[in-house]
C-alpha cells in the first residue's frame, strides 16, 4: 500500500467500487491513514503482513495492485517478493472470479522475476510497459504475444516428447529460456 497515494486517489475517482490496502508497518500505515479525506467510504486501510492475506479474504477480491513493492533484490529472499510463487498461491484463493494483479516498479530484477514467477504460475501477461508513464504498448503487447505462443509451443512440446526447444536454442540458463 505504501503512503496511500494511489488508493486513496483511486477511491475518490471510483466511489463506486471498494478498496482495501494492506500494509505491513505501523509507520508507513499511519502517514496512509492521515491522508484520507473526509466522507471517503469506500476505502479500509489494514495493517497485516502480506504472509496472512489469505486468512483474511476468502474469493472476495477483484484485483490486486502490486505498486513499487520491495524488490528484495537478494538470490536468497526471492520468496519475500510479493510475485513469488508464495504469494501467487496465495492470491489464487483470494479472487472472486478471474485473477487480475496489475504490478508497476522500477526495479529492472523485480520486473524480470516478476515475468518469469507470473507465466511460470499460470497468469496471462497483458498491457506490460518498459516505460511507467508511457499508455501506448502495442509493440510491447505483440512481443509478449509472441513470447506466449512461443512458450505455449514449447510447454506442448515438453509435455508430448519431453523435449523443450526453447532450451535448446537459447541455453538452459539464458533470461529468454527463463522468461518463457
């Protein structure tokens, strides 16, 4: 949730429609709190640690905004970030219907990662942008459709005659065998 800056502009723009944010420290809540304006109604604020969501909602959530999150840039703390598997699964009992996260940072490894835990864990990647200010993507769009018929291709190929293509061509480590 952070300071609140986009919840709190997104409930006064959508009064319509609910939103929760879930923070983890006091501090940083406190400064989100303060910034409410008067009369907002359908905005809650929650101090609670990512970890327990799913002892809170139960199918009840639409989408998942994940703003500039901790990129806990580490090898070692990969399963902190809140597009690890950990997290995945646990937004998987969280949604009423279709999962919908929508994620923006600036931290290139975060993206990366981001792209790789996503499709390995079964979400469609839509609408992605290299540039946080820029709405126009359709040349970004046609290189993920690529890249997710390319991966369809090669998870069929894997599962029929246990062979992986893309492995083969780019190597077993290399960023494009892993975002796909």
């Amino acid at each position: 949730m952070g300071k609140g800056k986009f919840i709190i502009e997104n409930a006064v723009m959508y009064p319509d429609i609910n939103f929760i944010g879930i923070e983890k420290f006091d501090s940083v809540i406190c400064k989100g709190l303060q910034k409410i304006p008067d009369g907002l109604n359908n905005l809650i604020m929650i101090r609670a640690d990512a970890l327990d969501i799913d002892n809170i909602f139960d199918k009840e959530i639409d989408r998942i905004y994940l703003n500039f999150s901790d990129p806990w840039p580490k090898n070692r703390h990969h399963l902190r970030r809140l597009s690890s598997k950990v997290f995945l699964n646990k937004y998987a009992s969280l949604f009423k219907n279709d999962a919908s996260i929508f994620m923006r940072t600036d931290n290139r490894g975060l993206f990366q990662y981001s792209l790789v835990s996503f499709s390995e864990n079964g979400y469609i990647l839509r609408d992605l942008s290299l540039d946080l200010h820029k709405d126009n993507m359709e040349t970004v769009q046609k290189i993920l459709l690529v890249i997710t018929i390319i991966g369809a291709l090669n998870w069929g190929l894997i599962g029929l005659l246990n062979f992986n293509l893309v492995e083969t061509i780019f190597g077993v480590d290399s960023l494009f065998t892993n975002i796909i």
